[in-house]
C-alpha cells in the first residue's frame, strides 16, 4: 500500500468518525452540540435572512423564514450523507487499490444501499457492508429525530396559540393585563402565569437539547415563541411593578423562570450576558413607553397603588435580568417585530401593533343573533 493510500485511508476514517461524532451530539445526546457538520445549517439559515431582507412586506419576508429551518434540517441530512460518503470513498481507495471513481461508485452504491458495485476483495466488502448499515441507520435516526423535534413544538405552540387572544398578535405585555382588565378576569392571571412558567421550564429543556427548535417559526406569521415569552413576562413585571401587594406570586415565579429560560438558550447560542445584573442598571426600553402604557390601564381602571415614577425601579429592575438576552434572541431567530421585543436586523424600523379583536355588541331589537360579549341574555 502506497503512503497516499495510507493518507486516504486515514482522512476517510477521520471524516467517518466526525461525522459520527457529530450524529451523536446532534441526534442522541440531550445537550446542545456543534461540529463542523453543523455549518452547512447556519449558512442555510444565513442565506434565508439575506432573501428576507429583500422582501418589501413583513408578510413576504414571513413566507421566506418560515421554510429556513426545514431546508436547513434537509441541509444537515444532505451534509452526513455527503460526508459519509466521501469518508466511505476515502477507505475504499485506499484499501481496495483501485481508482479514485471506482472508489466513488462503490462507496455510493453502499452508503445509498444501491447494490449496482460491489468490490470481490473480503476487506473491500466489509467495507461495503459497513457503508450500507451507515446510509441505514443515518436516514433512520434523522427519520426518528423529526418527531421528538416536532412534538416539543406543537407542546410550544399550544400556549402561544392561547396568548393569542389575550395578549394580542403579536403579543405585548401591557395588552395582556388591558385584556384581563376589560372582561374582568384579573384573577385569572395567576393560573396564566402558573402556565407560563411550566412552558418556559418546558421550553428551556428542549431548546437547548434540539437547537433547531428555535428557528421553527410558528404557524401564524404574527406569533412567536420568543415574543410570547418577553409578552407574558413584561405583564408579569408590570403587574408586581404597578400593583405588588395584590399582584399574584405566580408573576415573581414566572419571571424567575423566564430569565433562567432566556440564559440558558443564551449560553446554548453563545450570547453574552451578565449573569448578575444591577436593579439600577439601565434599559433600553424608554420610560414614556412605560408611562403611557401605565396611563392606558389607568384608563380602564386597572387596579394600581402606584404611579407610574414609583413603579418604573421596580420594572426596570425585573426587566434588566432578561431584556439584553430576549433582544438579542429575538433578533436572532428574526421573530415579529413586535412591541418592547427590540430591533431586528431583517425588518430594519417596521414594527407590529397588536391586533385586537373589535368589541361588537347587539342591536338592542335583534333577538336572533349571539348574545353580548360577557354571555348575558339579549333584551
């Protein structure tokens, strides 16, 4: 054997070997992993945001992310095939003592269990036999990998879907406390935020173990995990900032919750962050943002025992645990540009207003339609 073929042989057990490190960080380990297999995703998902960029509408540019991920899963299953293949290649060379293409033919006709070449040397098909059990149990694992994938996002969506109609589209915090306030469900806060801090625990354990989770955009072009998430904590904060001594204690769990969600996905995704903020360090969201949503539920009567200056510490002081990490994950996964969720690269200035839905009420004389809004009996 030639010391090229000994080089070759070598390379291609490198490139098996990487390849099968990376199927096991990926696939079977229940931790984040990165390998150099995994590049070929981020350049996928990279080529995606610069198409957006070019789309005129938020609606337009929607369309285009939300085909990113699946691509880049297509992607990363291409790239261990490919990768396989050419180990494959490499050990067949350098084994078998024949050509480079002859090499090639048999290393595909195993990997993709074709059959069309087999070598007659007992190494040699071996070899075959291996590339053939390979091509099998690659196809299979990522066949098995989709469905956990998608049932820890349907387990996600389920409560995103819910905020919807609470807290608007796309969600904003101080509309969820409006909404609570106008149908005169503020009790019912505390089993909302009680939800939310089991789907946030939910949440932080599958997304670090299946990054993928975090480009998979929702079914509605308006929602979005990562927007819910800072929705459902800012009304959280805001009820213990406005209102802290009927506020429930659910609120508090869900914050703490939440910001340890957003850290450990920023530790996942290697986004700086200060572990242990100051109550006194600033924020970028702006305090007349903050007043004139206070003056919006003093509107509606929205219990409050304090003013809008007294309260702003208290908000900023629960905010600055996890508004940099929400900003830039936001960001990051190019979510709706929605209220206090920050900028985005892709949407450049456009921002979201929440939908909300239209209060139609029955005409005093029609007996034959619905009845009003709180479910009581037409006159």
């Amino acid at each position: 054997m030639s010391v090229g073929r000994i080089l070759a042989l070598l390379a291609g057990v490198t490139v098996l070997l990487g390849t099968l490190i990376s199927v096991i960080r990926v696939l079977i380990v229940p931790r984040p992993g990165v390998s150099l297999v995994t590049y070929p995703m981020r350049l996928s998902r990279s080529a995606f945001r610069r198409a957006a960029r070019m789309a005129r509408t938020y609606p337009s540019a929607d369309r285009i992310l939300a085909t990113s991920e699946p691509v880049a899963l297509v992607v990363l299953l291409a790239t261990w095939l490919l990768s396989t293949l050419v180990g494959f290649t490499l050990v067949d060379y350098g084994v078998a003592g024949s050509g480079l293409v002859p090499a090639f033919s048999e290393a595909g006709s195993s990997v993709f269990t074709l059959g069309f070449a087999l070598s007659h040397g007992s190494g040699s098909r071996a070899i075959d036999f291996l590339a053939a059990g390979t091509g099998l149990v690659l196809v299979a694992l990522q066949i098995a990998y989709l469905p956990t994938l998608y049932g820890a996002y349907n387990r996600r969506e389920t409560l995103v879907t819910l905020l919807e109609s609470r807290a608007g589209s796309p969600a904003w915090g101080p509309e969820l406390l409006i909404r609570h306030q106008l149908v005169g469900a503020v009790d019912n806060l505390a089993n909302l935020f009680a939800d939310w801090e089991r789907w946030a625990a939910d949440v932080a354990e599958s997304h670090t173990s299946y990054a993928s989770l975090l480009f998979l955009r929702s079914p509605r072009a308006r929602d979005s995990w990562v927007v819910s998430l800072i929705a459902t904590m800012d009304a959280a904060a805001l009820a213990v900032a406005i209102n802290p001594e009927a506020s429930p204690i659910e609120a508090r769990m869900l914050l703490r919750m939440g910001f340890t969600c957003l850290r450990n996905i920023a530790e996942m995704a290697r986004i700086p962050f200060d572990p242990d903020p100051s109550a006194d360090d600033p924020i970028a969201l702006p305090y007349e943002e903050f007043a004139a949503a206070c003056r919006q539920l003093e509107d509606i009567d929205y219990p409050m025992s304090r003013a809008p200056a007294e309260a702003w510490p208290q908000f900023r002081g629960w905010r600055v645990n996890y508004e940099s990490v929400a900003y830039a994950l936001a960001d990051g996964v190019s979510a709706p540009p929605a209220r206090w969720t920050g900028p985005r690269t892709v949407f450049g200035d456009e921002y979201l207003e929440p939908v909300r839905p239209i209060d139609r009420q029955p005409t005093s004389g029609n007996t034959g339609g619905a009845g009003d809004t709180d479910g009581s009996p037409v006159d």
